[in-house]
C-alpha cells in the first residue's frame, strides 16, 4: 500500500513541476486536505470492519464532490489533475491510516 502511494505521488509531482506556482499550491492542497480527511477518518472510524476502506471511501467522495460542485460554478471547471491530486492525497492517508491502525491493533493484543 505503501509503494503505491509513494508511486502516486512519484507520477502527480514530476508533471506539476512544469506548472505555475499557483498550480502547484493548489494540487497540494488537494492532496493534503485529502490525506488529512482520509486519514482522520480512518481514525475515527477504527472500530468498523474496514476502517481504512471507509475514510479512502469518504475522503474520495469528498474530493470527487468538490470538483463535481467546482464545474457548476462561475468561472471554474473540473479539474482532472485536481482529482489526481485528491486520489494520491487519499493513497497517502490510507497508507498512513493503516501504519498507525496495525500497530495500534499489536500493542492492544500485548496489553491484555
């Protein structure tokens, strides 16, 4: 899971080097307040059956959302990179998710 995310963010970062600033802020925005939202609730919603599943699933959702909401505006588009941007941000924060879920899980079963 790992690697794929690292890949991910391999693939969106070499083509945004060639964009304006401003283009670059905002992809990483993208991919932050993703990793942010999936790993959150990831965290939060430890106790279901596939916790990580779900906050890729929500932090997906609500990028998807926002480019969905962006196309309807005045004056803005979907953005295709910007989604890219969310899917590697949501790579990230499953991955992380999952790092800190499974060693929570080890230290849990050794305390009892």
């Amino acid at each position: 899971m790992l690697r794929i995310a690292v890949v991910a963010l391999a693939l969106l970062c070499g083509p945004a080097l060639a964009e304006p600033y401003a283009q670059q802020q905002d992809k990483r925005e993208h991919m932050a307040g993703s990793a942010a939202l999936t790993f959150a609730a990831s965290l939060v919603l430890w106790q279901t059956d596939h916790p990580v599943l779900y906050g890729a699933m929500l932090g997906l959702g609500a990028g998807l959302g926002k480019e969905l909401l962006d196309r309807r505006a005045p004056g803005n588009h979907f953005s295709a990179a910007d989604l890219a941007a969310d899917c590697v941000g949501v790579a990230l924060g499953a991955a992380g998710a999952n790092i800190v879920l499974t060693r929570r899980s080890i230290s849990l079963r050794y305390e009892f």
